[in-house]
C-alpha cells in the first residue's frame, strides 16, 4: 500500500491524471487533441464523477488519464481509489483540478491494498507519484498503520491463534524498542485472569494475554485494549453457520489497536504507550464454561453467563481491570464486540462510548476530518438495570430477554471494570467491509485508527 505511493522525483515518467467534469471535458480534450476526443466518443466517456478514460495524450507524454469529478470537487474524498484498481500497471501522477492532493493520494493508497499472504507474488503494481506537498512520511506510517490491521484480520485463524496474535505484538514492539510480557495458559489463574482463562481454556491453542509498553516512563499514559478471539465459534451457545463464517476478523480489535500502536510509535509521539490484548480462542470442548457458570472477575465482581456467546465483555473486562489500575491519561477499547452495533449503524459507521463529553467532542470532529467515520451512542444507566443478576454480582447480558440495546449494554458491563479512569473510550467496530468502497477495498478493515492518530497526535504533540 505504502509502495503505491513514490515521490515524483523517483520516477523517469509518469501518465498525468487529469480531472474533468462533464461541463469541462470538451474544453479538456480540445487541448488534448483529435484522437483523444475520438477515443473518449468511442468509449463513451462523458466525465460522469468517478469513472476513468485512458487517452493517447500530447506527444511528449504518450497518455492520459481523465478522472471525472464533480463541479465542487471529489465525489468522495477518497474518490481516486477506483483508479488504484482500474489502471494499468505503471506510474502516474496528478495533473492539475485537484483541491486536496494529499487526500486524493490516501484514497488511492487505501484501495491500492491487497492481501497477498497466500496469493503467488504479483508483478508490476500501479503506484502514484506524488509532489513535494503531500507528506509522505506521515502518509507512510498510516498506510503501514492501516495495513497491519487488515493482514492480521485477513490472516486466517488457522494461522492466527492465541500464540500468532501474541507474537504480532511482541515482534511490533520489540521492532520499536518496546518490551512486555505475555502470560500464558493456567498462569492466567495465578496472575489473576480468570475470565480470560475461563473463555480461552477449552481451546486446544492456550489462551494469553499480551501486555506491553513502549516510551517514556514520565510521558502521558495511553492505553490500548483490544479484543482478540482469534475466533468466535459462540462456544457451547453454538453460532449458527451462516454467523460463525466470518468469526476469523473477532480479533478486529486488537489488530485495530496493533496498528494505531504501530502508528504512535513509529511517528514517535511523546507518549508512554501500552497495549494489552487477550488473546483467545471461543471454542467447544468438554471443559468449556457454560451457560449458568458464576466466573470471577480480576475487578472482584462475580459475573453470571447468560450466553458463552458474549466473550468478548468477558475477556475485556480482566484487560480492562489491569489497565484501570494504573489511571492512564487515556484508554481505549476497540472491539468486534456485538452484532447488535452493525445492526443499529451498519458496517461502516462504528458506535463509540465515553463519559468524557471533550473527548467525544475531538472525536467527532476529527472523525469527520480524517474521513473515517465514526457516532456515539450513550452509556445509558438506566439499561444498566439489564444486567442484574440474582446471584451474582452482575449478568454479562441483558437477560431480559428482549434484545434490547445490545451494543450499549456490552458497552454498559465494560464500564463495571474501569473505575479510576476519567478519559475512557470504547469502540465497537465491525472491522470488515463487505463490498468494496472507496479506500474500502472489501475484507479487513481499519475502522477508527487513522481518526485516533490525528487525536493522540494533536493532544500529545510535543509543541503544546
Ligand atoms: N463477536 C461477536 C459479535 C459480532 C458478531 C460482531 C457479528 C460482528 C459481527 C460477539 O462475540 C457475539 O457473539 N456477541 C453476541 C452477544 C449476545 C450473545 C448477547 C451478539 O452480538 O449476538
Ligand atoms: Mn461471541
Ligand atoms: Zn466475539
């Protein structure tokens, strides 16, 4: 993804892209001369926003790209992407008629991606050369960011267990100059995790949590949390088929978290960054936990199970707990957590929870400004009434049994496990696009990162 983009001194020649509108082209294609023009007509290529018309260009410059746009500008910020699928194989570089040559850069970029893990090595790739007023570097390091997210989400879970998952963070920060620790298996028991251990035991591949940091020991503490059932088969509240296919992408959240670590570092922001994940398997055996099981909690709570389906909270909350022992500055969760938020906003929009109206505040806007949407929902307490239990401190689902509000009353039992944290925020995320969008290509996906990296960037930046 990264190498789709080059400075535009790198390249001997590249094939201008050139944008138009339907009103514009005429005027475009006189300059462009007659073949042009013909070429256009027999493709009938009339500058409609998004679509793309290769034609013979001045001598000097072999050919041309036409790019329709509308009159205000892009269709969509990251419009460009479709020519990062549709070109042929070779350089180009943007003519003039666009506003926001960085944006445009990052849509294309952000489609360029493919995950090639198992594919058979491809040859020459389309790459945009870009000039000296877009940043590169900081292009670079989201693409990377962006990258490592999608690959391990993609990755399969035959080849992405607890143990994989666990050595993806290490290799990361220790690449960076970080260091951790991972507990392993019935360690989990004497450290204190038991509903990591509890969801994670029936599983041939022992379950663990990764934990580890990287930065100034007196710089700001932000705190990552993510999800990691490398695989969600619903345990012995078995899913369906149709619902388990896609359980491979239920460690979204820690790959999600993994490269916005991998951002923060490799930008080098003065933070203290930690990152801890859980990583397990939800799977089916004879010691399974069970439906009516009481586990408990690292926090001291005794959690009632109304359904091995709704792990994720479980193994959170043990993550949560650990984090929230140290008060960090800032804390974040991302989560594949429950299907109940794709139903309420669908794939694309994540909900996200915090108390901290300032922090909602930045991320709303910055949300919008870094074209990766994002819309929060309340902790509402009076839902917290759902998760009463009548013998046990709390129920991990909302046993109403009406299915109500699924997304928030998840939301609602992770807010039982932090306590001293005032800047908490968590996010539910799909973490897979399903059909193909601008910079969205279909699988993977990076949902809140690049959004989180303009914040921490901005809040921690050394200059304030
Ligand atoms: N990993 C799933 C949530 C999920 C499902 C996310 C589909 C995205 C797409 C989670 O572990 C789960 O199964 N949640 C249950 C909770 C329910 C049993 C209370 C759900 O959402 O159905
Ligand atoms: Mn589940
Ligand atoms: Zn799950």
């Amino acid at each position: 993804m990264r190498e789709s983009l080059v400075r535009k001194s790198d390249v001997s020649r590249s094939t201008p892209i050139i944008a138009v509108t339907e009103a514009s082209l005429t005027e475009t294609l006189a300059g462009l001369g007659e073949s042009a023009a013909a070429w256009c007509e027999a493709n009938d290529f009339t500058g409609k926003a998004s679509t793309f018309q290769l034609v013979p260009g001045l001598k000097e410059e072999g050919a041309a790209v036409l790019f329709g746009v509308e009159d205000t500008g892009l269709p969509h910020p990251f419009a460009l992407g479709g020519l990062a699928k549709g070109l042929p194989a070779g350089d180009y570089h943007l003519a003039d008629g666009f506003p926001d040559p960085e944006q445009a850069a990052l849509g294309f970029a952000l489609s360029a991606y493919k995950f090639e893990r198992y594919l058979s090595p491809a040859g020459k790739t389309r790459r945009l050369a870009v000039g000296g007023d877009v940043d590169l570097d900081r292009i670079g390091i989201v693409l990377d960011g962006v990258q490592l997210a999608r690959d391990l989400i993609n990755t399969p879970a035959n080849d992405m267990g607890p143990e994989e998952l666990a050595s993806e963070i290490e290799e990361l920060f220790s690449a960076n100059g970080g260091s951790g620790r991972i507990i392993v298996g019935d360690d989990l028991l004497t450290e204190n995790f038991p509903m990591v251990h509890a969801v994670g035991r029936a599983s041939a591949r022992a379950p663990r949590l990764a934990d580890f940091t990287w930065g100034a020991e007196d710089a700001p503490k932000i705190t990552l949390v993510g999800k990691g059932v490398i695989f969600d088969t619903g345990g012995l509240n078995l899913k369906p088929g149709s619902s388990m296919s896609l359980m491979k992408k239920d460690m979204g959240g820690a790959a999600n978290v993994l490269g916005l670590a991998s951002m923060i570092m490799k930008a080098k922001l003065p933070v203290r960054l930690r990152v801890i994940v859980p990583c397990v398997e939800n799977a089916v055996s004879g010691n399974a936990f069970r439906p009516g099981d009481i586990l408990q909690s690292r926090k001291g709570l005794s959690v009632e199970i109304g359904n091995t389906d709704a792990e994720g909270r479980l193994v959170l909350g043990d993550a949560l707990a650990l984090a929230d022992e140290e008060n960090p500055e800032l804390l974040i969760d991302m989560a594949t957590l429950t299907g109940a938020a794709r139903v309420a906003l669908g794939p694309d929009l994540p909900p996200f929870y915090t108390k901290d109206e300032e922090l909602a505040d930045d991320i709303s806007v910055m949300a919008e400004a870094s074209t990766d949407p994002l819309w929060r929902l309340p902790l509402w307490q009076p839902y917290m009434k759902y998760l009463d239990s009548k013998i046990a401190d709390i129920n991990h689902i909302n046993t109403t049994g009406a299915g109500f509000a699924g997304s928030i009353t998840a939301a609602l039992f992770l807010s039982k496990f932090v306590e001293n944290t005032d800047s908490w925020v968590h996010f539910d995320i799909y973490g897979w696009t399903p059909a193909e969008k601008p910079g969205k290509p279909s699988g993977g996906e990076a949902q809140g990162i690049r959004c989180l990296f303009d914040l921490v960037s901005e809040r921690f930046s050394t200059t304030q």
